[in-house]
C-alpha cells in the first residue's frame, strides 16, 4: 500500500508531504514514517489528523509529543453507527448517551471512547472545523490513485505504481498552490504568534 501524508503551510497552502510505501501498518512503519518527515524537514505539528488506526495513535504520542491527534469524524461515525439499527440512525444526532447506552451499549461505547479525540479540532476555534476535523481531502486523492490505477492494472514494480502516484500528486499540489488557500493566513498568524503553530526554516 501507499501512504501519502500532506500538511499545510504557514500561508494556509496545502502540500504533499510524503508518499511512501508501506508493508504493514504497525506501529513502528508508521514512527518511520515520521521520522522521514522529520528527516524531510518538518519541524513541528500541531494537529495530526487520521483515521483510528491504533499504530498511527501510538506513533503520533511518541514522534509528535505535544500534538493534538484528530480522529477523523466521517470515520468515527462510520464506526458508530452500522451498530444503531438503520431505522433508528435518523435519530442518532438527537440523542444522548446516557439515554441509550443501555439500549444500545457497543455503539455507545464505541461514541464515548472516540468523542474526545474526534473534537480536537474546537482546540483551534479560529480555524474553520471543516477544514481540520476529518481527512476528507486525502480520502478524495486516495479515490483518484485508485481511479488512475485501475486504467494500468498491473504494475511491473512497485516504483512504477510510486510514479503514477507521485505525477499524480504533483499535479494535485500544483492545483492547490495556484487556486486555492485552504486556511487563510490571518487565521494562522495569531496561532502562530501564541506558539501554536512553529513555521519551519
């Protein structure tokens, strides 16, 4: 498998950061994984934000001491709700956990062990919460790999499917830097002067 990282620049710009194959998502892939990154150049993060892989948790606590780590909240209610009848999920955005844990007890287990991490994101209330509480963006590219991938089908080597990824995500930063901010940069200019955010050298 592949795995692409992107961050976002001190001016609000997104940026691919890494795009790396992986074997195994263990804990340690994922600290080498950070490592690179580090080795690449980044210096501080603030939030990491992924699905609830246990391996990525652990690695974030170890390489990232200080970060906040978002859950991804699409994937967290994708955990939550195949375990509430369909009839009822309607009702779900209404309701409270101590009114149904009793009734349903393993979806409201599965809400109250990932709410915390799935809420990161208020602790960065100048930043729109849409832009930095799910990993839609990257769930959208992972989509487009696949799409592209499945026109060549078989690849000789695991370098050829590497150069298709990355002309692909070459043309996708392209199009980030040229019409879109993702995060307008007065928003990170007070995170920054309070310490929140460290702009790399």
């Amino acid at each position: 498998m592949i795995m692409v990282a992107y961050g976002m620049e001190v001016n609000g710009q997104r940026d691919v950061l890494a795009v790396e194959p992986m074997w195994e998502e263990t804990e340690e892939s994922w600290r080498e994984f950070m490592r690179k990154l580090k080795r690449r150049g980044v210096r501080r993060v603030r939030m990491f934000i992924s699905d609830a892989h246990q391996g990525i948790q652990a690695a974030v606590k170890k390489e990232w001491i200080g970060a906040s780590w978002q859950r991804c909240k699409v994937h967290f209610m994708r955990n939550i709700l195949p375990k509430i009848p369909h009839r009822e999920k309607a009702r779900l955005a209404g309701l409270i956990i101590e009114e149904y844990e009793g009734k349903y007890p393993e979806a409201m287990r599965c809400l109250e062990e990932g709410l915390e991490d799935s809420l990161q994101f208020y602790n960065f209330p100048e930043i729109d919460k849409r832009s930095i509480s799910s990993t839609n963006v990257l769930e959208r590219t992972n989509r487009e790999i696949r799409r592209r991938s499945r026109v060549v089908e078989v690849f000789p080597s695991i370098g050829s499917y590497l150069r298709l990824v990355t002309s692909y995500l070459i043309e996708y930063t392209e199009d980030w830097a040229n019409e879109y901010v993702y995060i307008k940069a007065d928003k990170l200019g007070p995170l920054l002067e309070e310490g929140l955010f460290q702009a790399a050298n």
